[in-house]
C-alpha cells in the first residue's frame, strides 16, 4: 500500500504547426477580434503527420525525464484519449513500443475530462498498491475530428499532449478526487456518426455546454474545497481545462480564486480536450509557477457529459 499519489514529473509537446485566428478568418467567416473576446483562444498547434502517439510520446519521455525514473520502472501507462491512431490496438500499447516499456498499458476515453478520470484511475492502482509508477498521458489530435468549415467548432480545438509520472509515496500528492457523469447530455457536445466506420465530426450546442459547464465547474471547485476542508486561499493554483477563458473565470470568481491564481494556456493551443489539463499544468511547473508543496486544483468537463476534479499537494 502507498500513502499517496504523488506527481513526480511532468512534460508536454505541441506539433510545430501553428495555425493563427487570422489563418482560420481567410478561410471561414470569424475574426480574430470574436475568437478572442469570445474565448481567449489565438492560435491552436494542429499536426501535419504525426500521430496522437508521437505527441504523447514526446510529452511522455519529457515527463519521464523530470521523473528521474527509468522506463523499465512503469507498472501501468494510462492514455486518455478522444482521438485514437486506430480503432484498435489501443494507442497506449503504441505508446508502450515507441518509449519501450513493458508494462500494461490502456486507453481511456472520457474527452476533455479524460486526464482528470486517468489520474484518479491511477491513484486507484497506487494507493492499492497494485502500481508504483504510473505513467499518465492526455493526448490528442483534436483536428482529425472537426469540421474546419464550421466555424462555431473550428476556431475552439488544438491537437497536443500532456503527461505527469504519478508515485506512490509517503508524502503527500493528491488529497482528493471527484468524478461525474450524467449521459442526458449525449447530443450536446458529440462527434456526428452513428456507427464508428462513418466519418464524423465534432458538434456542439456551444451555448448550452458553456453553461452547463460553469455550473458543473462551480459547484464541483466548491465541493471540492468544503470536502478537503481548504480555504480559497490556501489554494495555490487553479489549473483548469482550457476550452473558454470566460468559462475559466467565472469558476475562479465562484470560489473567489483571483485570475494572478490560475493557470491559463488556452490562448496559444486552444482547447486540446484531455491533453488541456497537464499542457498547462507542465507549462507553469517549468516556468517556475507552481513549485513543491502548492495546492493546485484540476477540473474539467467534456463530453457526455463527464466532469470531475483532482486536488493534489505538488
Ligand atoms: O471542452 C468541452 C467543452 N466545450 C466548451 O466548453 C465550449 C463551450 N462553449 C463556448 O465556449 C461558447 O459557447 C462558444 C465559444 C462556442 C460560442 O460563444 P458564444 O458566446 O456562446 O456565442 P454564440 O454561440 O451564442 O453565438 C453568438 C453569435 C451568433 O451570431 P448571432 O446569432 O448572434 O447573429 C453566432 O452565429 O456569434 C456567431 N458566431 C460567430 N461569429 C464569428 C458563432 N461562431 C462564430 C465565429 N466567428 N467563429
């Protein structure tokens, strides 16, 4: 058994490509000024060839690095993923060959909150004892599934990938996690086929979800905070999923987190769905942001709906 599930390591990878708000306005009819009043988005990273794998896989060896762990290490690789190289085999298994573990390995597939439910999967395996050193990735190519004619979609999503090395330890790492899921919201926020060997892309009842996700967002920050027994303010960080800085903010308001608290990456990839959480959390790691010892908060929601939070001491 381990006490605790600590984050050892973190890393993360963005494909080279950029493509601008001014790119997607000569194509489709938006503007930089709505994209960014709107959003906060101003560029989204989108991949020429590479594959979800090769994203994580970069992510990975960068957060296997800061681990200082080696790869034969592992017990487990889990890939929260939206957007799979294959039906299958599983692109965890892809990911296991290309860094050469030999542990299990295996997708999990909860969209933009698909890193929040991998972590708190491995905390499971950790705590158990069943894994000492999980390898956690959110890794997407987010732009194999949208419809770049349609511009209530196209100007929100980014392909990249994030990865933390979770521990068993006796210090403290994550204090509490909090998953929901409620299937009456199927068609609000979907990918458009009805059998998988149709092409489909994403949709989205824009308006709705944002409100449902500020909702969900809010009482799930506030929840979290009364379970753990911690004040606003001994929080440190909020690192959020990043799909719309207004929805961002107005959870920071609900649980009187200032906007200088929270981590926010959107504007340069947009929203990267499971990939969004640990691209922002590795980002203020090596920035120097977040530092031993912080409190962050973790939260996302995502198609399904599904939503759920991770409070973890750094
Ligand atoms: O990651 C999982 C969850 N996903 C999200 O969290 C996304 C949640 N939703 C949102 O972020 C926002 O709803 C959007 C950014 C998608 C849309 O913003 P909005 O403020 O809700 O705009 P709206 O859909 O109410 O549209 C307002 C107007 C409409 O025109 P009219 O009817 O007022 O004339 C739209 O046709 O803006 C128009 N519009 C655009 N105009 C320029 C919609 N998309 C665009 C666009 N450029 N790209």
């Amino acid at each position: 058994m381990n006490k605790f599930a600590r984050i050892i390591g973190t890393g993360s990878y963005l494909p080279p490509n950029v493509v601008t708000n001014d790119d997607l306005s000569k194509t489709i009819d938006t503007t930089d000024e709505w994209i960014t009043t709107r959003t906060g988005i101003k560029q989204r990273h989108v991949v020429s060839n590479e594959s979800t794998c090769d994203l994580a896989e970069k992510a990975s060896i960068k957060a296997l690095e800061m681990a200082g762990i080696d790869v034969s290490e592992l017990d487990l690789i889990i890939l929260a993923t939206t957007t799979p190289d294959k039906i299958f085999p599983a692109t965890a298994t892809m990911l296991q060959k290309a860094i050469g573990a030999s542990c299990p390995a295996f997708d999990l597939q909860s969209v933009c909150a698909g890193f929040i439910f991998a972590l708190t999967t491995a905390e499971q395996y950790i705590k158990t004892g069943a894994a000492k050193n999980v390898l956690v990735v959110g890794s997407e190519t987010m732009s194999r599934i949208v419809d770049w004619n349609d511009r209530s979609t196209a100007i929100l999503f980014g392909d990249g990938a994030g990865a933390v090395v979770l521990s068993g330890s006796e210090e403290t790492g994550i204090l509490h996690s909090k998953l929901f899921s409620d299937g009456t919201y199927l068609s609000s926020l979907q990918v458009n086929n009805n059998f998988i060997n149709e092409t489909g892309f994403i949709e989205m009842a824009g308006n709705e979800v944002f409100k449902i996700a500020v909702n969900r967002l809010s009482e799930l920050a506030e929840e979290t905070l009364n379970e753990v027994g911690m004040s606003s303010e001994e929080l440190d960080w909020m690192v959020p999923h990043q799909a719309n800085i207004r929805i961002i903010s107005s959870v920071a308001k609900r649980i009187k987190t200032p906007m200088d608290k929270v981590i926010v990456t959107l504007e340069n990839h947009g929203n990267t769905s499971a990939a969004s959480i640990p691209l922002a959390l590795d980002t203020a790691v090596r920035d120097g942001r977040i530092k031993k010892g912080d409190n962050l908060l973790m939260e996302g929601i995502g198609g399904g709906f599904s939503w759920g939070s991770v409070l973890v001491q750094f």
